[in-house]
C-alpha cells in the first residue's frame, strides 16, 4: 500500500500524474507546478531502479475539435511537456505518440532502468473520460505497477485514474506522494481538527458550494463567507445588493444554513461593508459602502476594509484554517486586496503554529501570486477534487487504490 514499501526494481511503473499545466500561444508551459509536484515520486521509483512510464491528460481536447472535426494533436499533445520534465528530473524522457497501441507497447517493453516515457494525452481517446474498460486494460497492459498521483483527476472515474487500477491487485497499486500528502492534510481537517477552526469561502456562486458550506457547518466554529456568494446570503437577510450577483433560486438555500448555523452554534461572518462597482472593469469608478446598502447600479467586487478587519480577527484566533475561494474579484487589481489581505492574515497565522490548508483553484492562485505558497500548511493541487474529498464524498481515484 506505502510506496516505499514497493521493490520497483527492474519494474515497469506505470504512473498516473496530472500535467495538465498551463501553456502560452507558442505551447511553452508557463507554470510547472503540477511537473515539479510529481518529481518526488518519480524520482523515488527511478533510484530504487524502476522505468517510469507516465500517464496524464491535458485540457480536454474532445471538447475543442478542429473545423474539421479531428482532434487538435498539436496544441494539446504533452510533447510539449517533455523538454521541462527532462530538465526537472535530470533524465532525457522520452516521448509516444499514442497512449496505448503497438507503439506504446513497444517502447513501455524497451524501456530500461531509470528510463522515463511519457505517453500521449489520454483524453485523445473518446473512452477516457468515458471509463472505458478495453482502453484502460490497455493501458495496465503496459506496467508491472501502478501508482496514482494524480489528485486534481481523483475525483473522475476515467480509465486511467480509475478504472486503470482495477487491473492492478493490491501489492501491485499505491498513491504516489503528492497523492498521499494531499490525503494527509485533508485528514487533518476532517478528523479531529484543531480548534478554534475556521473556513473561509469565496468565489462566484453559492450554488457551486452549498455541499462544502452544509458539511463544513457541521465541524467548523467560524465560517466566513465572501466574495460574489455573499450577496446572496446577505440579499436573504432583507439587504439591498444592487446589481451584486445574486442567484435568487439559492435565497431559500442561504436563508436555510444562516438557519442551520444557528442551530449548531456556528458564527458566520458576512462582509460588513463592500468596495462596489459601476461597472464589472477594473476601471469602473467605486466607492467603498455597507454590504446591505447597495443602490441599484452598482456592484460589491472586493469586500471592504470593516469586512477585512473582521475577517483578519477571526484568522487571528484560529488553529486550524480552511481556505476556498477569493473574497473578490482578485484577477482585476482593483478588486484584489481583500482576497490578498485574506491570504497573509493566513499565512501570518500560520507562522503562528494554525494549520492552514488552500483548496487550490483560485484561492491557491492567490496564495502563489504573492508568494506565500511556502508560507501556508499545504497548498492543494486539487480544487474540484478537494472540495469533494472534505465534503465528504469517496473518490473514485481513492477509491479503486484501496481496493
Ligand atoms: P469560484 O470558481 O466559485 O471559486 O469563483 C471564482 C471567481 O469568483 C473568480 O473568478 C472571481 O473573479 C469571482 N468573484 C469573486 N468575487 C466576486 C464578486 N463579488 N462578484 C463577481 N465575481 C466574483
């Protein structure tokens, strides 16, 4: 089950990893975070002398055919990852056109000791996200082991996050490190957190977040709540919001946990005031207003400087942080200060002694961008398979590993 407790030697390793990075006009990989997060694992199976053959999907090239309906090999192939991976690991890897087939075959088998091949995007193949049983039995076909540690894919049942792993028995599958830290530190959110604990929730929708908000309800002591979903909280509280987004179908939602919170003695906390817009621009004119008391015409894009001051005293007292989503809308400098506010109160907490963990997506972009990556607990490489994780749910990925 513990990767170092695996003898790779002389083994073929088949290895599930997400390298789905981020990529410019020229397919120059401008971020390698997800390739630097795989190293340790790779590197731990190629010096106990193990080949590594490596698995992963890129952007979701089925969705975005050619005029002529094929597939756009060029901007979406994964050769383009295996200049920086090479220099990474220190070894030339090598590249197949195909995930599986003759060729993949034929090089997974001449593949030597300390060798690394990286295979073509698997979402090339229409089964892939589809689960498909005869692609992902291809795919075991071509390793002795496999090792998931993809964490941003866990939460699909595709072939080779899932399905995959069912042709491995259990002394032949293992997560790989990023996978098992990312596991790790969800846990300590999950059992037993340190108290006082503290969520904080932002970003565009309530109704992307209600699973996450109704569950955390239930463990933590504060939960902060910011960003766009405020207003529709505050809207069920008898505010006016202006044109602040407010989804009307989730009134009743948010009216339901305030209800909810009360019950279980959970303190939320609402930005009190907001710096509000007339414009969705970042050179919209703004002034800064009681969250409540949006006139029509204008919007709440950052929360204000009174929500910031609350926000940053209930970060003070915590022990244990949950991060998920800007307080604004932190792509535009305008509308960033909150969500940059927000991330060093955490980080200064947790210079402190609190464990802090970011729920990746935009909130890990936050965090990255002002260079506090270092200073936080953990920073997920996962958003959508995190959320899933700590609302409870089993992922698949997780899930066929175990088994
Ligand atoms: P999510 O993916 O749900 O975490 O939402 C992230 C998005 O929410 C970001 O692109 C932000 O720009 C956006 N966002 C945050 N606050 C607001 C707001 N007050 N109004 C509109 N969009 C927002």
């Amino acid at each position: 089950m513990d990767i170092n407790n695996f003898d790779f030697k002389g083994k073929k390793v088949l290895i599930r990893v997400d390298f789905n990075v981020p990529m410019d006009k020229n397919r120059q990989v401008t971020d390698d975070t997800r390739l630097r997060g795989a190293v340790p694992t790779l590197k731990h199976v190629l010096n106990v002398g193990g080949a590594v053959i490596l698995m992963s999907h890129l952007d979701r090239p089925l969705k975005k055919l050619l005029e002529d309906g094929t597939i756009d090999r060029n901007k979406y192939t994964l050769r383009n990852v295996v200049k920086p991976l090479s220099d990474l690991l220190g070894v030339e890897v090598k590249f197949c056109d195909e995930t599986v087939g003759e060729m993949a075959q034929k090089m997974s088998k001449d593949l030597k000791q300390g060798e690394v091949l990286l295979l073509e995007n698997t979402r090339f193949y229409a089964g892939e996200e589809k689960g498909d049983e005869a692609l992902a039995k291809s795919m075991a076909a071509l390793g002795d082991f496999y090792i998931n540690d993809a964490f941003g894919a866990a939460h699909r049942a595709h072939s080779s996050t899932t399905v995959v792993a069912h042709y491995f028995d259990k002394d032949h599958k293992c997560f790989g490190y990023l996978m098992k830290a990312e596991l790790d530190h969800a846990k300590k959110l999950t059992d037993n957190p340190e108290r006082p604990f503290v969520a904080v929730t932002g970003g565009a929708k309530v109704s992307d977040k209600i699973l996450i908000l109704e569950k955390l309800l239930g463990e933590v002591d504060h939960l902060i709540i910011g960003g766009g979903m405020a207003y529709t909280f505050i809207k069920a509280q008898g505010g006016s919001v202006g044109n602040s987004l407010v989804e009307e179908d989730r009134i009743n939602t948010a009216l339901e946990l305030l209800e909810k919170a009360k019950k279980l003695g959970v303190k939320i906390h609402l930005p009190v005031d907001s710096i509000v817009a007339d414009a969705f621009d970042n050179a919209a004119n703004t002034q800064m207003l009681k969250s409540d008391q949006i006139p029509s015409g204008w919007m709440g894009l950052d929360i204000g400087s009174e929500a910031i001051k609350e926000f940053v005293e209930v970060i003070k007292g915590a022990k244990t942080i949950l991060w998920n989503g800007p307080m604004g809308v932190f792509e535009m400098p305008n509308f960033a200060q909150g969500t940059h506010a927000i991330a060093q109160a955490i980080a200064d907490r947790t210079k402190k002694g609190a464990f802090s963990l970011i729920g990746g997506g935009d909130s890990a972009a936050a965090v990255n961008q002002m260079g506090l990556g270092d200073d936080v607990s953990f920073v997920s490489t996962g958003g959508g398979a995190m959320l899933e994780l700590l609302e409870g749910k089993e992922l698949p990925g997780v899930a066929a590993v175990m088994s």
